[in-house]
C-alpha cells in the first residue's frame, strides 16, 4: 500500500489521514493498467479517503508513485470523469463529484441511453417516458 499525499496547491486534502492510500499496479495481472488504477482510487473514494468536494492528488503524482505513465493515470481519470466520479477542473484540479452509487446510476442511465437508441427513440422521448414512471 502506497500513500498519496495531496498536492502543495490542494486546497481541501482528504479527511483523516489527508492522503490516497493506493495499491501498487500489479503488472502480472491481465487487467490493463489504467483499470487497475481507476479501480483503485474508485475503492479509496468508496472508503471515504476522500469525499466529495475534496480534492485529489494530480496525474502526475499518482504516475510516480504508482509506477506507471501519466498517460495511463490519465485514462483512468477519464474513465472516473465519465462514471461521475471525479471532475477534472482547470489546470490540473482533480475534485471528487460523487459516490460510486453516484457513479453505478450514472452508468446505468447511459445504458439505458443507448438501448433507446438502438430502438430508434430520442434523448428527449426517453427522458419523457422516464417521467411518467411512478
């Protein structure tokens, strides 16, 4: 377990032990590199080492101490950002935005998006639908 600590220009660390406790990226294991990551600070996120509102180590910190590229921390962020996870503000400001529950809805609503589509209905059509469910 490796400890992150927030960046000097982190305005509000994690609670408690204001840092990211990370695992190493198991190289052996099959699963790509920037999932490993994601899945991590995902894990530490649900742990409550950092809730949201707070801020988060930059890229470029979780690259060294991980071991890996920034381009792969990078990924990973993405792959939060879109989960509703995180949100990559100007600069380099890595803020949490949710939960994973947050997250979990979130995924599911785009694959309901796209299920609609594929049967040829719109955004607007399938919000409405949604609306009148009880």
């Amino acid at each position: 377990m490796v400890v992150v600590m927030p960046s000097v220009k982190s305005s509000s660390p994690a609670p408690g032990g204001e840092a990211l406790s990370l695992s190493p990226v198991d190289r052996t294991d099959r699963t790509p590199l920037h999932e490993q990551v994601a899945a991590d600070i995902r894990r530490a996120i649900a742990e409550g080492e950092a809730s949201p509102g707070e801020r988060i180590p930059q890229a470029k910190d979780l690259a060294a101490v991980l071991g890996v590229n920034s381009n792969t921390v990078l990924r990973a962020l993405r792959l939060l950002r879109e989960e509703g996870l995180i949100e990559l503000g100007r600069g380099r400001a890595i803020t949490v935005a949710g939960t994973p529950e947050r997250g979990a809805v979130l995924a599911r609503m785009k694959d309901f998006l796209e299920f609609g589509r594929r049967h040829g209905y719109h955004r607007d059509e399938l919000i409405a639908m949604m609306q009148h469910l009880p």
